[in-house]
C-alpha cells in the first residue's frame, strides 16, 4: 500500500516553528507521537471537506462532521479561556470530556464535561525566520495589555 508523507520544517524561532516544538511535548498527554497528534488535528479540521469532495454523504458524513465539529468547538473554548475572551452569548460551547491542558511540568484541567445543550442544539514571523516561513506573515499580532493569565501563558510558550 502507498503511504502519504508530509515533512515539515520551520525554524524553531518562527510561529509555525513554535507550533510545532508545542505539539511535539505531548500537549494533551494523550501518549500519542506527534505524528498521531499532527494527523489528528488535521482529520478534526478537514477530513469532513475531504470525504464530501470523495462523494461520502448521508449518516457516516453526518456523524463525522459531528464530531469534527465536537474537536474543533472544544479547541475553541480551550482558546477562548487562555486568552481570557467571553463566550459566545448566542451559543453554548461545548468541549471534550476528559481533557486536559498541559501545563509544564503541571496539568491544568480546563477541559470540562460536554453540556447538554450542545446534544440539544445540534443533534512574527521573525526576522531571522527562514524563507519557507513565509506563512507567518499572514498572522498579524495584536497589540494588546497582557493580563497575568497571558503572562502565564507566554511562560509556557517561552515567549
């Protein structure tokens, strides 16, 4: 059988770089390698694009998009709480149950249980960077006050 493969190399000190030094300390601690975690986000992001371009429709694309949908709002809410945004007020959102944020050297657990409305509701680049990091550039950074939330955050980060 024919394997796919995808390499990837940034430099360290680039965002997309730091993206990857994160994932690749297990974030989660869900013991998977970075390739596991790396594939993982991908499928949460667009597997249900690629299966609907391959033809794939009905109940088995449904319960798909479900749970990308699931991943992918439980991510949003992990943002929305580091970065210390309010929820959406229209909306409520759900995350994962079971997860956790790693902090290091200490798990901080702001994962909470799925609500059950959710069941109800929807049945820098950096000057030094090498050139192939050209990605970057299209993520502006806001200038904003940092909060001591935020402080804590670039420590892990190491920013």
């Amino acid at each position: 059988m024919r394997k796919e493969t995808i390499a990837i190399r940034r430099n360290p000190e680039s965002l997309d770089g730091k993206i990857i030094s994160y994932l690749k300390t297990d974030p989660l601690h869900e013991e998977k390698d970075f390739s596991e975690l790396v594939t993982s986000t991908l499928k949460a992001h667009w597997l249900p694009l690629a299966l609907f371009d391959e033809g794939l429709r009905g109940e088995k694309m449904r319960q798909i998009g479900i749970r990308a949908i699931a991943k992918l709002e439980a991510q949003i809410s992990v943002i929305r709480r580091i970065c210390g945004l309010d929820a959406d007020p229209v909306r409520a959102t759900p995350v994962v149950i079971n997860q956790t944020f790693g902090t290091s050297g200490d798990t901080a657990s702001i994962w909470r249980e799925i609500s059950d409305n959710h069941s109800n509701n929807n049945s820098q680049s950096n000057a030094q960077a090498h050139e192939d990091d050209d990605e970057d550039d299209d993520w502006e950074l806001m200038k904003m006050p940092k909060t001591a939330e935020m402080e804590e955050i670039n420590k892990i980060f190491g920013v």
